[in-house]
C-alpha cells in the first residue's frame, strides 16, 4: 500500500506510534476501593487514599491486575511474572499526590502484536512495545465559575492500561484501524468499556516524517486526543507542518503539542528541554507484583472468542471476506447482532453477505444519524432477518425494502405487518404488469415510435413509467421482460 504524501518538494513519508490509555473496567479503583461509576456527582468517589491523605497506603486492586494479564494476552503479548510500581512525580494540580503511581522499567505485559485487516484484503501487523498499569489523575473543572478552577476526584487513582505502539504506523487511516482495533480486543475481553466519548479510550499520537527509506525524523507528541476522527485530522495536519518546516530547510524540535478540535490545528505545549524530569523511583509503599504462571493460564484459559478468532470463523463458515469479516468484529455489539440476525431463522445461512451489506449500510446510516448503539436498535436482529427473507423470496424488491426498513426502524414493527399495511407487496402477476404496460405504451405512442426507429435509450423511459404506475411495487425482471417482448413484437409487425 502506497502511503507516501507529495510535499512541495519530495515525497515524504508519516512515521505514527500511538500511547493508548485505555481505562480498566473494574468496580473499584487501582489501589482503593472507591467506585469508578462514569457521571456521578464531582467527589463523590473520592477515598483517603484517592485524596492523597498524610499517612494513606495503596492496596493493590488485585482484579485492575488479572484484566491487564487479560488484555496482554489478548494483544498476544509476553506477560510478565515480575513488574514493579514506580512513582512518576510532578506537580498539577489534578494530582493530589504529587506523583502518579506507575510502571517503568518492569511494566507487567511486553512486547506484542495487532493485526489491522484493509479493504483489498491485505493486512498488516502493528507491533507493540509494552502495556503497563497506572493509575490516572483527577479532572481541572473550568467552566463552574469565572474567576475559579475546581478539582473533582472521581477519576483519581481509577486504573489505566498504557499500551504503546512501536512506530510501525504509517497513515491516519493505519491509526484509526489499529485503535478500533485494541478498541475491539478490550471489549471483546470485557476489560475496557472503549467508550471514547466517556475518555474510557485515549491516544497520545507520536509522529515524524521522514523520506522513504531514510532513519526517523525528530517526533512530535500530540496528547490527550478522544476520537479517532480528531486523531486523523491532527496527524495529518502535524504531518503537514513538519513537512512544510522540513521543505523550507528547518528542522523539528521535539515538542509535545495540544491540538484544537475547533480550529484543526496543533500548537506547541512544551519543548523537550522544558520536558518534564518525572524522577522515577520504586513506590516503596508497594512490593513488586508477582503472578505465577500458573495464575497466567488460569486467566489464558478464561479468555472468551477474541475478534481474530472470530473473523476467520465467519470466513469459514459464511465465505465472508477479510474485510467483510473485520467489519462484523470491529464490535462485539455488531457481531452479535449479526449472529443473532443470521440464526433467527435456518433459510438465511446462505445469505451472510446480504445480511452484511444491510447491517453496514442500511441500518448503520439510521442508526449513525440518531447516534443509536446497534444493541439499542430499534430493528431487532431477527426482523432483519424477515426483511432479507422478503427480498429473498421476491416477495418485496430491494428498493421497497429500504422503505419497509425505514418504517421498521420508525414503529419497531415487523416488515410482513408493514408490507401488509402497506400493500407493499411485489407485483409478480404477470398479466397485472402486462396491462399497465400496454397502458403505458398506448399514452406514448411518438416516444414508442422514436423507440423502434432506433432511440434504444426509451427503454428505460417506459421502465419508469410503469414502475411509477405500480408505486414501485412491479417485479423488476417481470416488467423488463414483458416490455422487451411487447416492443419486439410491434418491431416485427411494422
Ligand atoms: P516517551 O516515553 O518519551 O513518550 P517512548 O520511547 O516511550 O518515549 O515512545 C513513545 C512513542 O513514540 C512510542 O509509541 C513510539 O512508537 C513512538 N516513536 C518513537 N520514535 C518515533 C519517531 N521517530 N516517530 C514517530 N513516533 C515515534
Ligand atoms: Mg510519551
């Protein structure tokens, strides 16, 4: 795949490693046994040691720790049996220790890897360097008053997986498939919610450009982001700066940038030479962490159908293809739904693809339009599956369908209801059709004259007129075949 983008000058080439904070689904925090529920009232999940009281100790949340195994295993990564806790230390004022408790040295999952599917049918693997356990900071609150800032704790101490890439990622596009990607591993694992909007996913994005084939170029570091769509858009504008620095013969300064989602642009935080000195050091309030490997199999062992596993079955068995396939599993929520539509009744195993194409474009156009998740949908799998039935067995034509799914989607009721209500039904009578079709050739006898001295294109001029006749409800292949043969006979009778 070709990714290079063409600056003034040369050809240049992204160079993308990603830093995913993915939040820990768990009841309780990393080392209290505060709540984590999303949207509650600020501080009302705070404890003495989410508040950083004199004399608190940390109690390792012993659960945070197997969903961190879980997530490693499932980024097919080495698990380490030994990892230490560190205090990385800075001061701000979301962070009431004065210190984030994290991972350096010894992070408890290593290297690992990703596979991300493209829509040509190839693949690429995306390595990763490590995921370590940390806790996260508090929350600024700015907008509550206009001369103050206020803190809220809730999210203090609450775990965090860090799970960071090698610069193996070459494109935006490359970007947006690797996170939705982990995105799907973790949920698929239950170890992360992957909601973004909610901050349960976040990326800070390194990038450099460099000219194919050349070392890497100095990288910038865009923190914080929460959509993927935003992360696409500050690549590629930070892509274009450094290009455009690079060009005119400067060079780039290491920097760690903030990007603007309202006017799409970056700016500088910091440079490297006020980058911070975090001073890590052991916690020396927190012994190691030490996992048997017995405790690791036990948890490999837990481990449910992971989105690969699932892809290649849905290739086996319903003949999909890769990208068809990776599209089913970027969620758990669509492949259930799927398996739920394709299962609801034994005459559609033969129609995953159909199935498919609905799923990804009819129903996600109205549910993308309401931002309604697909396990809310107001079109329950196995209705679905009735409306492919009706268009299988000729009963409605695809074109009515998005009408009946329309209404499906609008009132929940089932397709035969609005078919019925509706009088929907396909026209397959012939001799029904062959009248409305007489009827329209007697109404235009000069175009049908045009027609049959040569002007080929009428044809579809008369199709439409008697579709519009029947509202659309004429068997297409009917009414073309009719018409063909009742043209062709006043042909041979001129
Ligand atoms: P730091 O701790 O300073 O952020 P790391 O070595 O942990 O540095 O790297 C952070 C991220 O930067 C990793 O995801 C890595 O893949 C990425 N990265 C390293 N070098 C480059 C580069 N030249 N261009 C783009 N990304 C890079
Ligand atoms: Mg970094």
């Amino acid at each position: 795949m070709n990714n290079l983008i063409q600056g003034q000058k040369h050809e240049w080439e992204m160079v993308i490693g990603l830093e995913l904070h993915a939040q820990v689904k768990s009841n309780s925090k990393l080392f209290s046994s505060s709540s984590t529920k999303f949207g509650s009232l600020p501080n009302s999940q705070v404890s003495l040691v989410d508040a950083a009281m004199p004399g608190m100790l940390p109690v390792i949340n012993k659960f945070c720790v197997k969903q961190a195994v879980k997530s490693g295993i499932g980024l097919n990564a080495k698990i380490n049996n030994y990892s230490v806790f560190d205090r990385k230390n800075y001061f701000y004022a979301d962070l009431p220790q004065g210190y984030q408790i994290s991972q350096y040295k010894y992070p408890i999952v290593g290297e690992g890897t990703v596979t991300i599917d493209f829509k040509d049918g190839t693949s690429k693997n995306i390595r990763i360097l490590r995921l370590h356990l940390e806790q996260d900071a508090g929350k600024s609150l700015h907008d509550q008053n206009p001369s103050k800032t206020y803190v809220d704790l809730n999210r203090s101490g609450v775990a965090l997986m860090e799970i960071v890439s090698e610069p193996d990622i070459r494109s935006p596009e490359e970007a947006g498939m690797y996170i939705s990607k982990i995105r799907s591993i973790l949920m698929y694992l239950d170890t992360c919610d992957g909601n973004m909007q909610e901050g349960s996913l976040r990326a800070d994005v390194n990038i450099s450009v460099r000219k194919p084939g050349n070392e890497y170029g100095t990288r910038s570091e865009i923190k914080n982001l929460n959509s993927i769509k935003f992360i696409k858009q500050a690549i590629n504008y930070e892509a274009k700066r450094q290009i455009d620095i690079l060009e005119s013969g400067g060079a780039i300064t290491q920097n760690t940038m903030l990007f603007n989602t309202s006017t799409g642009k970056t700016r500088p935080m910091r440079n490297k030479e006020e980058a911070h000195d975090y001073r890590y050091f052991p916690d020396p309030d927190l012994l190691p962490l030490e996992i048997s490997s017995k405790e690791v199999e036990e948890i490999k062992s837990s481990i449910p159908e992971l989105p690969d596993q699932l892809k290649n079955k849905y290739m086996n068995t319903y003949n999909l293809s890769n990208y068809d396939a990776s599209v089913l599993t970027t969620d758990k929520q669509i492949s259930d739904f799927f398996d739920q539509t394709i299962n609801s009744d034994l005459e559609l195993k033969e129609s995953a693809k159909i199935i498919v194409n609905w799923i990804t474009s009819e129903l996600f156009f109205l549910l993308n339009n309401d931002n309604v998740d697909i396990s809310n949908s107001p079109v329950s799998p196995s209705n679905l599956g009735q409306l492919i039935k009706l268009i299988n067995t000729n009963v409605i034509s695809g074109k009515i369908a998005k009408e009946v799914l329309d209404e499906m989607y609008k009132t929940k009721s089932s397709p035969i209801q609005i078919v019925k209500k509706k009088g929907l039904k396909q026209m397959t009578d012939s001799s029904e059709i062959e009248a409305i079709i007489d009827n329209v050739l007697n109404e235009n006898k000069t175009m049908v004259d045009q027609y049959l001295s040569g002007k080929d294109k009428l044809l579809g001029f008369f199709v439409g007129q008697a579709m519009k006749k029947t509202k659309g409800k004429a068997n297409p292949k009917i009414l073309n075949e009719i018409l063909l043969t009742k043209l062709t006979k006043k042909n041979q009778s001129q």
